[in-house]
C-alpha cells in the first residue's frame, strides 16, 4: 500500500494533530464546537477573573477496579464495602459511564501523562521489577505543558512508568515528586509473605540458601522501592526496600499532597498535582480488614482511598479553593480478575474482563468528577471519554494549549464541554483499545468489533464475526455477523484512516537503559546494575546488550497479557 | 434414615410453620424481635386510626430482568433506556439489594402467592402451552388469606400459574381475574412472526399446508390466551388469540387495576392487588422501538411497565391514599439470558446466569418498596429477602397472619421490620435455592455452595469444592475449598435439617388436568382437549391418561432447566 496523501487540514501550523477518526467528527460539528468553546472560554475567564488564577487541577487514580465497584451504593453493597466521600463526589459532579483508559497500569499512567495511546508513547509493556524501561524524554507530560503555563505541579504515588532515569517525573516536568517505579508486588518484599502469598524471587534472602544454585546473577538482588526528586535537583531513594516503608507510601504520598496543595493555595499559585495511590498490598492484612468483604481490594477503597479523597474535599473547602478546583478520581483500568493473588476480591461487575482484556471489563472503569459551581451535581454522564482526554482537558482548562506539542498525535480531546456542559456535549465517539502493540477492538458508538478474535479461522477469512451491540450485550458475548454486516466497511474504513495516519506521524518506540541510574543514595547492589562487567568479568558477550533489545520480545496472541499491572 | 424426633417447639398451634433454619435464628433472635414485633404494631395500629383500613397492598412483577437494569442509572445508562418512574420509586423508597427469587416464571409467581417455593407446591415446571397442569386448590394463596381479613383482592396481567380449572385466579381466591395461564410466548401466533421470530408450532395454520403430515394431533389448535372471571362467577375467554388482542392486553390490565384502586379507595375498603404485566412481546417491534438500546427488554421496561408504575404512584396519591399503600415492584427472576429469541436485549449484568439457574444471577432480582411515609427514602438495602416474604409480610401487614395455614412449611417470613425499620432489621439470612425439583444451592449469608456441581468427581465423593464468598466472587466463578473447609459441615447440617423437616411436612406433587375447563366461551377446538376421545376413538389407550403423569417427565442434570419462563 503506497503512503496515503493526506491534505495538510488540520487547520495548520499550532494546531494539535489528533486521530483521523476525530476530523470525521469534527466535519460534522466542528462549527458547533466553535461555538460552544467560545462560551466555555468566556465563562472560564469569568472564573479567573474571581479567582485571580485558572482551575487548580487534581489528578486521583487507583488500580484495578471494575465498573460499579465505586459511586454506585447499589452495587458496593454487593460487593461488601462502602466508600462514601468517593460516592458524595459523584452525587455532587459526575458519574462517568463510559470513561475507557489502556488495559494496564503503566498504558494507563502514560496515557494520562502524555496525552497519547500507550502504543504511540511507546509504554504498552507493562513494567515489572527491574524492566530498564521507561517513558522517553522525548514525550511531553501534562507537567511539562502546565508548567510551562505557570502551574506548579507535583506527582505522589504510583508512578509505574519505569526505572530509567529519564523517566522519573521530576525529570518528566513536575517541580516536586515522590513515586514508585512499579507496581504493588514490592510489598511481597517481607517476611510476612511467607505467610502464604510470597513472591520468591522477592523474599530470596528471607530463605534457607539452596545448596544447589549455580547462578548468583539470576535473582533480583536490590531495586529502589520509593523515591523523591524535584525538578532539577537530585534524587534521592526514600527510606528501604522494607515492607515497614511500603506501607508509609501512601500515608507519605497524601500528606505530601495537602501540603503542596495548601502550599499553593496560599502563594495563590494555580497547580496540577497526581496522587496515585498504592491503596493496599498484596499481602493478607488481615488485623487491618475493614470492610464486610474483608478483602484487599474492598479495604483499601473503603479504608485508604476514600478517606484520602474525603480529607481532600475537605481541604479545599477549608482553603476556600474547591470551586476553582477540578478533581478527577477513577481507575487505571480494570479489575485484576487474572492471575490475582488469592483471596483479594477483583471480580468482574457488569463488564466482561478485567486488566489486560480489550473487552469493555479490561478498560471501562469508574470515574468520576467534581468541581462545585461549574459541574453540575448528580450527573450520570453516557457520554465516551478516554483516559487521554484528561490531558488535552486539563490543558485546555490551564490555557496552555500552546504548550502541547503538535508534531505528533495526541490522541486527548478537550473535553471541557462535556465537563461544563453535561452529558451529550462530549467530542468522541470512538475508541481504539490496544493490547500490548497489537490493536485488539475498535469502539464507535454502541458498537464494538474485536480486531483479535479467538476463533482463527474466521481472522484467518478475514471476516471475523465479532461485531458486538454494547447495550443489549455489554457482556461482549453473543458476536453477530448477520445483523451488523453493515458494519464490517465502515469499522474497515475507520482502523484504516487510522493506520495510514500512523505513516505520518509514527509511533514511538519503547526506550530502555540501565534502571536507576542517578540515585544519589542507591545501595551498592542498585548501583551495580550498571556495571555487571564487575561480576561477570568472563562473558563472551556485553552483559548489557540485551537491554536495547527488550522490545524484541515476542508477543503472541496466546500470550496472556494481563500479566503485571 | 429413620424419621427425625422434631420436638414440636414451634410455638404451638396458630402459629406459622417455616423452614427448620428459621429456627435456628429464632432461637438467637426472639426475643429481640418480640420486642421489635409490638413497636411495629403499635406504628401500624397508628397508620390504621388515621386512614381507617389497613394498608393497600400492591404487586408489580414482571419477567426476566437483571439486578441493575432497574434502579441505577449509572447501570441502565450502559444498557440503554431509562426508567425515570421506577427509579424515583427507589430514590423515595427502597432498593433491595438480596431480593431472591424462585429460578424461572411460574415457579416465583407460585412462590409468591403462595408463600411456599416452587418444589413445596408442586409448580416447579414452567408452564407451557397446555401444560395441563396448575396450582393446586389446596393452596392458601394471599388472594384467601387477604379476602378473608376483608380484603377486596384483584389480579391482572400475567398469571403463568396454569391452564386448569382450580388454578384460574378467581378460583384462588382472587374477587376478580384477567389473566393468562401461560408467557409471552403466545405472542408469536401472528403472520407478523413470519418475519423470522417464528414459533412454527404457533403459527402452523399461517403457513402453507404440509403434504407429509399423517398425525392431525401432534400439533397445537388452539387455546386461552386470556381470561377473565370474578370469584364464583364464570370464566370467559377475552377477545381471541391474535397479535392485536395479545398487544391489548396490558393495557387492559392496567386499566381494570387503576379501576380497581379507584373503587376501592372510594369505598374505604382495603385492597391487595398484582398487576404482573406482560411487558412485551417476542416479536420486533421495531416501529414501537422506543430506547436507546432499540431492544425488546428495554423497550418493555422504559415505554410499558415504567410509564405504568409512574401513573400508578400519581394515581395513588390523587386518591390521597400513597400514604396507606405499600407498592413492591421487581422482577420475578433473572434475565432470559439462556435461550433468548435474538436481538431482545437479554443480558448478565453483574451476577453470572439468568432465568432457570441456581446462580445469583438466577434469582437476584431488581425489586423496590415504596411506601411514603412509612418506609424511608433512599434505602439501599443488603438484607437478605426471598419472594415469599412478600405473602407473610403482606398478612402480616392486613392482620391476616392467622388466615395462614399452618399444617405445611410456610417458606415466606415477616419482613414488616425491614420495611419499616429498615436495614439489618431483616429476619433471614439463607435460601434454598431448587432448580426444578433438585435442590441446586444453598445461601447462607454471604457464603453459598452448590449442591449441583458441574464436576462429577467432586460431587460422587461428597466433598464438591463449590463454595462461594459472594462479596469477593459475586459471579460465583472461584469456588474455594481450602479457605471454607470449614464450612461443609454447617451447610450440611444446614441441608440436612431442611430435608428432615420434610418428613414431618412434605411437598405438596404437581397437579395435572384437562386444560381450559370452564371456560364459557371457549371455542369448539378448546373444548376438544377435554374430549380426544371422540378423534381419536380407535386408540388402544385412554389419550388423557398421560395427564396424570406429567411430573414423571425424567429431569436429568445435563437438562437446561431455563427453557421457557
């Protein structure tokens, strides 16, 4: 197929490029748009004008969580917990219905920072412990975009976008940051996981040494669990790698946030800041269960999250700054229905699928916004919204449109209309979800084709039957051919547009290094990541060269890709 | 296992019979809820003084919907449609969250009438056309106990209790009756269903003669589709068996049940009535398409039962009688997500299984209280309720518990306590759950376990491994045996005390008999089921006699117990 000439109609030079599928729409209503976004910026300016600074903007986002499992009363009494500040916030803003992110925690998270697909930014590999892998410097973050606006901005929790030195936030644009490189598998680092829910590699050292181990290389030795940097300054592990200090993360996390926040209230300085939490550990708490579910998942909603979200709600009232402060609060993406550790209350809600799935389970989360006075209360919200809209949004609401860089495609839509002027104001209709690099379904509207099918021969004929009706069948169960025949050319057209568009404007390839360079304070183990010419003086080959070939890995459609978050 | 020694500790004479578990809570309970029991009826005998009567008491039940698709927005946004008037009626009201109800259509409704499940009355088997089967007379249905305490006590819509003569509603004690004795099935005699919807048996004289057919018999000729009749009088066919006249019928329900309400309010007389509509038909009805999910469920809830539900609450405060009437609504199973006809909108929402299953999603149903006044707004309620509460708790609630036989297991408790002080007032806290005649799960709490496993090995040995906590797995997709050892020999014990108690009360067998006797009007060809004799007159066996042994139609494990509703 020859490179496809697209008209240069992206109305030009410091226009942002999005996917082709957006300028579909934008023909249809673009004059609309226009202007409904004239009386949004007026009534924006009107808030300045009282405010003296545009909308402070807070970023919450937990793991793993289905559909339902927050904001809806009638289904967490089900599923045996209860988060009332999370459920206020809904009944005082917006319950979204259809908010889609990535399908896996590092997907997710940089799709919110960048604005773009994790198959676009390179960060569709979900990270693991020592993954020498990390966002690329060359991304620009919603840090970067807001800063350059005047905004201080600081990220707190689960950063899960690598272990490369680029890629930590305060290198990333954020003036101050306290982040994880991974996921909730360090708290498997204690003693306390002999209990039964050990990760081996992890608690190596707590056992008998095996008298039969040839290799003293293959075992992760050190890592750094938690670390802090600000912009420009240096960085610095915090505390140990012990479960003791897993545990202070998130208390640590939030305390740092109220204080940024009051910090910058009272400098009357308009911030952005992300707490993602680590919200519970993967170990069996049981002197601390909380919830009727008495489960992991439900304890740290109900006992962690939530109380952190009301303690916020309450510290912007107090600081009198609530009604210039758009909260966003939601899931990474859905439950950890495979692989869970045991006893740990992931299931699926109304969704088929959980972390990892292209299906609307793996994808679909709760979500929810708050920003008294200019969102409405009591909203239920059908409208489509992508976890990459955040970023264009909150640029949008932070006048720092200009800021975001328009050689590439960012796949965030402003959706400002859709917050300020409530349901059927939203600007997307449509989804592509990726699994790892491989397109896995194409969302437009109510309707959901599979792109991977389970049954290879009708891939193989290139017609595969799983066209889906999302609200008689949100289950994705019942594929149809017969009655959706007609949708087989336009869903054709639209994955088309946006592969051909990819030849303009490529995607990003995964960037690696040595993980954890640039820790001031790195334990020696840490530091000798770097130089394993140390240990293995006698190789034949670089020791190290496999680190540039990690994207290499194959990737199968057998393989299951939920594995880590 | 010789007869059990049941000490006849249940209070004596005049008092109800239930389940053995009942016991069990009893014992703990009692006295607390002899206490809770005069607070109630003081608050009652108050609401009396001041209106005159006893409560009203109204049933709204209709088929095959999934817990969510009713009451949540945040839910039926996903599916689709809109139910404003029900959901107001949860907002004002409660939600149950544990509603339960029998597996499939004439099961619940026998349940609800009754008080007694499914397999203690004999209707376990879900009618079909000329079943020639019915609830027996020797049943007590709400309808007698009611009509007795001074009741005036209606029925309109579906019945699906039976095609034979002691089974008609107004022979159950009903003062009057519009009802069809079998389901929505009988919407597909219609040419309209040759438009691919098509029952062939239903629709034989439509099509073209077959030249091949010997036997005139085997097929379907005709029948009731709906009847009316007061208590005593007689029994008319209404209208004939066309499309038109099965479209007419729940208009005409509500009608006669808003008529009712009116006559009754304006008399000063108390009343209990079910308006069980029909909802829909089998059929597309594309030009009525009336949802966003354009589907036969939706269309049914959103334009029919909602608009109804909505005119009845307007209707009941006009009168300036809301305030003396309690209205349950809800589903009378789960969603016919087992052999749907296509395109009807049928789904799982967040409980695996539908119609027929002993799974959650079987018999977990939306279900509402309304009752202004007297049961608080916004309740969302986690106790535990099974459909033949309702038939306790509206005697108890007429002053007609004494009207309750007690020489059998009456299933159904009083729930008076939960309604009207709300939750964790409940009185139960198990169900057992029949898939036809086989007990398929037992709920005790949160914790459930199949007594009909899918593994064959584990359930010859005695030691199936399908224990659910239903909080962490409410699809009930992880069962444990490890983590519940613990907890074969309660549910045994359990089990084991609900069958011992049979032996002092047993089920009641299936009723069987000629089809539609009685009937004044009936045609030539309805009259003939009672007279095959005269067709079949060379027969060397009487053609009837298979009536009788209707129940020995062998159930097996591998059958699929949800066909039909």
């Amino acid at each position: 197929m020859p490179p496809p000439l697209w008209a240069d109609n992206t109305d030009g030079a410091g226009q942002l490029v999005h996917d082709a599928e957006f300028y579909v729409l934008k023909a249809q209503h673009g004059e609309r748009w226009a202007v409904e976004d004239a009386g949004l910026q007026a009534k924006l300016a009107e808030l300045k004008e009282k405010h003296g600074t545009p909308p402070n903007l807070i970023h919450i986002m937990w793991d793993d969580t289905a559909y339902g499992d927050m904001g809806i009363p009638a289904i967490q009494k089900i599923r045996g917990f209860d988060t009332p500040n999370i459920n206020q916030m809904a009944q005082e803003g917006i319950l979204f219905t259809r908010m889609y992110t990535e399908v896996g925690c590092t997907p997710s998270r940089a799709a919110a920072a960048t604005g773009r697909m994790a198959v676009r930014n390179g960060m569709y590999n979900i990270g693991m412990l020592l993954e020498s892998h990390g966002l690329d410097d060359e991304e620009v973050t919603i840090a970067e975009v807001l800063s350059e606006a005047g905004y201080a901005t600081a990220f707190h929790g689960k950063w899960h976008l690598g272990d490369i030195e680029e890629s930590y936030p305060h290198n990333q644009g954020f003036d101050e940051a306290f982040f994880t490189g991974y996921n909730q598998i360090l708290s498997l680092n204690s003693d306390v996981a002999e209990q039964g829910n050990a990760s081996l590699g992890l608690v190596e050292d707590l056992f008998p040494k095996d008298p039969f181990m040839l290799d003293d290389t293959f075992i992760t030795k050190d890592w750094v669990q938690i670390a802090e940097g600000t912009k420009g300054g240096e960085t610095l592990q915090w505390r140990d790698n012990s479960y003791e200090t897993y545990e202070a993360i998130d208390p640590e996390a939030q305390k740092r946030t109220l204080e940024f926040i009051t910090r910058n209230a009272e400098a009357g300085k308009p911030f952005y800041v992300a707490n993602w939490p680590m919200m519970s550990t993967f170990l069996p708490t049981r002197p601390k269960n909380c919830s009727v579910a008495r489960a992991m998942l439900q304890d740290g909603l109900q006992c962690n999250v939530d109380v952190f979200v009301g303690k916020l709600m309450d510290h912007l009232e107090e600081l009198g700054i609530a009604e210039n402060t758009l909260v966003i609060a939601m899931a990474d993406n859905g439950p950890m229905s495979h692989n869970p550790p045991p006893g740990t209350g992931f299931a699926e809600t109304i969704f088929r699928g959980g972390k990892g799935d292209f299906l609307e389970g793996g994808v679909r989360v709760p979500a929810f916004a708050w920003w008294p006075g200019m969102v409405d209360a009591g909203q239920v919200q059908g409208d489509m919204i992508h976890i990459t809209d955040l970023f264009t949004t909150f640029a949008s609401l932070g006048g720092a449109m200009d800021n975001i860089p328009t050689d590439r495609v960012i796949d965030g839509l402003d959706q400002t209309a859709l917050l300020l002027n409530g349901e059927t104001h939203g600007r997307r209709d449509y989804q592509f979800t990726y699994a790892g690099p491989r397109l896995g379904a194409v969302i437009k509207g109510n309707y959901k084709r599979h792109m991977i099918s389970p049954d290879p021969v009708g891939e193989a004929s290139g017609i595969p039957a799983a066209f889906y009706f999302l609200p008689t069948d949100p289950r994705e169960v019942l594929p149809m051919m017969t009655p959706m025949i007609h949708m087989k050319r336009p869903f054709n057209r639209m994955v088309l547009r946006h592969e051909l568009w990819k030849k303009k404007y490529p995607d990003s390839q995964e960037k690696h290094g040595i993980p954890w360079t640039g820790v001031a304070n790195a334990s020696d183990a840490v530091k000798a990541h770097a130089q394993p010419q140390m240990v293995l003086k006698d190789l034949p080959f670089d020791p190290l060269e496999y680190i540039e070939h990690l994207d290499q890995i194959p990737f199968d459609r057998n393989m299951d890709p939920s594995l880590g978050q």
